[in-house]
C-alpha cells in the first residue's frame, strides 16, 4: 500500500472533495496541505450534503485523523465556525480526530480588510480573489511577520507580533483609505479565540512520521488547481500558494519520500472562477448548457463558473508539472445528450502554435484553441459503476483524453453520490 495525493488538474472545483471523501474509507489520515478557507469541498454522503472549507475531507469519517497541515493559512474563527456548523450536522469533532499544525499561519481580520480593499482599488483589472485573505496571510508569512497559531499560548509575543503587523498594514490601509486596525481590539479578539484553537494544535509533522512508521495510509488533500498555482498557473490570477503535489512535502511536513501515488482530479470539461485566461471558454447555449448541468457554482462564494470544452493541454501540463500518476475524471454525466463534443489539443497565438500555455499574461489572453471534434452520445452515464454500463461513444471520448494528457483514468465519477464511481486503478495499491 501507498500513501496517495489528491490535487486539481484545471483550475479547482472539478469535485476533489467527493473523491476525497470516497479515497478517505481507504486511509488511516486526511491531511490539508495548502490554501485556506477560500476553499470548497462538497460531499454527499446518503442523504447529508456536507460543505467544507477548511476541513479535510476525511472528518466526516469516524476513526479518521484529520489534520490542518503548516501550508494551510488558517481563519481561527473560520475554523471555529466551520467546526460548530459540523458538529450540527451530526459530525464528532474534537482534538482527538482534528489537529491542526501549531506552525500553521492565522488569517487575521486585517488580512480581509486589505483583500477587499485591493480588490475594490484594481476596478475591472481585479484578480477575482475570494475576499476572506489568503493572499494577504500568506504575504505576512513570507514576509516574517505572520502570527501563527504556537504565538496564540504566549501574549508577549502575541503582542510584539501585531505590533510588527500593524506597522505595514495600517500603513497600507491608510493608503487604500480605509480604516486603520485597533491595536487593542485585535490583542482582546486574540486572546478570546486562543482558548478554543489550541487544544487542536500540536507537532503535526511528528504525528505524520509516527503514522508513516507505522505503515498507515496518508491521504494529501489539495485545494483549488494546478493552473491556480502561484508559480505554475495562469499568474497573476492565480492563488497565493502552491497547488502542485510537491507542496503536500512541505505543506505537511512529510518528506517527499513519504507521499507516493499522485491523483489529479480532473473535469470532463473545463471551468474556471473569477478573472483570468480561459482559451475554451464558451460563451454560448452550451457553455450555459454546461453551467446548468454541472450546477457550477462556487461552494463558498456562489459564484458562477465559466464553462468550457475540455482542454487537454492545460491538463497534459498539469500532469508533467505535477507529477500526475493518474487522474480521477468528474462529471462525465454532464456531457449526455450532446451531439457533437470538442477537445482542445492545441492553442494558435499570434500566428504560431503551442502545445503547452506560455506563461506570458498577453499571450495566455490571445491564446485561440485549436479543436477536434469528437461523436457525443445520447445514452446517460449518470450513476454508471461500471465500464460496461458506459456508452461506447463515452469511453471512446474517455480513451482520447487519456492519449492527450498521458496519464490514465484511475477513477471515474458518474454523478455527485459517493458510491456511483467506477475504479479502474486503486490509488493506494500503487
């Protein structure tokens, strides 16, 4: 057996959280290894839709440890929040089957006030950011001034650290015009949460190098997608962390050797939020077609997503940079009915044509898909558990994505239920 890392392959949303939540009967751990509660997991387990931001996947499981890793920017009172909001649901939570990283980096109020208010100030020019401020975290962390979540057992240096905060933030809320922070409302807010949070916190590098000793299976839960990363994707819309599988490593604290099989889930077709390139966006009945279909719209910001054909280059590139072994394909249900199915395997910018995305923002936004046609079928493969009860026309459909990306479907989603997947490879029998 092997330990597995689950990662987007296009721009997030293509339903890492129901292949997680299925993957996860299978592990011993559930980690989260990057972005923060700008994140959106559903999962639908019998009649109970559970919606997941910063949670790992696997907490809906009992007997599962779930851990919120280093890489994580975490929102303390998101975090809270999230957790009562379970727990209403019917979902057991405490310290024993969460914990959370004591090095992991806080979301402070602040880091939201100055996400708006960069937004607000770029106008049409806006990167599409969520609001809740990962950004901003993840800036104050690279930065040396982040306060994290082992500053929250001790005051004075819990004090000196917004102290340090509030010499660059205030500076640049002036700037944007907006409110400065008050330092003692900040301090009092702090000291309120910390009670609450630090009973999750702990070494979560030295639980997971007991558990890999140990021979339990790992399951890496990434968010958001491999063209959203800050260095691989379509920058500047992009995340403000890395979303490859090689981020699992650092994210958690296990070394590289640890991680093993890499899945990349990946959409039928190709969507996107926000701002930002989208070479086979379709602004069309069918692009709107998809959007109902696929009820594409964003877990925490009810954002509607843009739609498309699917793109096999963005996907072949997210399959070299990542390290992708195999891919779990989504949503194929979505595509039934439609006639005639177009793949992109190609762009054509200026004149020249590519078959990878450059990273220049005015070549991506010029970039024009090249396409091939492909007979759809009439059949429905929603539900289908088993290659048998595909359409012929599916699976040839199927076949051709996985020559264009090189890599092979591991795992096929019919629909939204959990059990309704059809397993070609078992992730952690690699």
């Amino acid at each position: 057996m092997t330990n597995v890392v689950v990662v987007g392959s296009q721009w997030g949303d293509e339903g890492k959280g129901k292949i997680v939540d299925w993957l996860s009967e299978r592990a011993d751990v559930v980690v989260r290894f990057q972005g923060g509660h700008n994140a959106g997991h559903t999962l639908v387990v019998g009649n109970t839709e559970y919606k997941l931001s910063l949670m790992p996947s696997g907490v809906v499981r009992p007997g599962k440890l779930s851990i919120i890793g280093n890489g994580v920017v975490v929102d303390p009172w998101a975090l809270l929040e999230e957790i009562e909001k379970l727990r209403g649901q019917g979902v057991a939570i405490g310290p024993k089957n969460l914990k959370l990283a004591e090095n992991a980096a806080l979301i402070l109020p602040l880091h939201r006030s100055l996400d708006r208010a960069r937004e607000a100030a770029r106008g049409e020019a806006k990167i599409g950011t969520t609001g809740r401020g990962i950004g901003p975290a993840y800036e104050d962390k690279v930065a040396r001034r982040a306060v994290r979540v082992c500053d929250l057992a001790d005051e004075t240096v819990m004090a000196q650290k917004i102290d340090d905060l509030l010499l660059h933030h205030n500076a640049l809320l002036r700037g944007f015009g907006e409110p400065e922070v008050n330092r003692g409302e900040l301090l009092a807010a702090l000291k309120e949460v910390a009670p609450k949070v630090l009973p999750f916190a702990t070494a979560s590098w030295r639980l997971l190098d007991d558990a890999r000793r140990e021979g339990k299976r790992i399951l890496f839960e990434g968010a958001q997608g491999t063209m959203l990363d800050v260095d691989h994707g379509t920058y500047p819309y992009v995340t403000s962390s890395n979303t490859v599988a090689g981020q699992a490593a650092s994210g958690s604290g296990m070394g590289p050797r640890g991680l093993g099989y890499v899945l990349g889930i990946t959409k039928a077709y190709t969507t996107r939020v926000g701002s930002g390139p989208f070479p086979t966006e379709l602004l069309n009945a069918t692009g709107d077609l998809l959007g109902s279909r696929g009820k594409e719209f964003g877990v925490v910001t009810g954002r509607r997503r843009r739609c498309g054909w699917f793109d096999a280059v963005l996907v072949r590139q997210a399959v070299q940079v990542g390290g992708i072994d195999g891919i779990a394909l989504t949503k194929l249900d979505v595509l039934d009915g439609i006639e005639e199915i177009e793949i992109c395997t190609g762009y054509r910018i200026d004149g020249r044509e590519y078959d990878y995305l450059p990273p220049s923002p005015k070549q991506q936004a010029a970039a024009q898909p090249i396409y091939e046609k492909i007979e759809g079928w009439s059949e429905s493969t929603r539900g289908a558990r088993s290659w048998a009860e595909l359409p012929a026309t599916a699976i040839k459909y199927i076949r051709r994505i996985e020559e264009l990306i090189g890599a092979p479907v591991a795992l096929l989603s019919t629909s939204p239920e959990r059990e309704d997947t059809i397993t070609v490879h078992d992730p952690f029998a690699a």
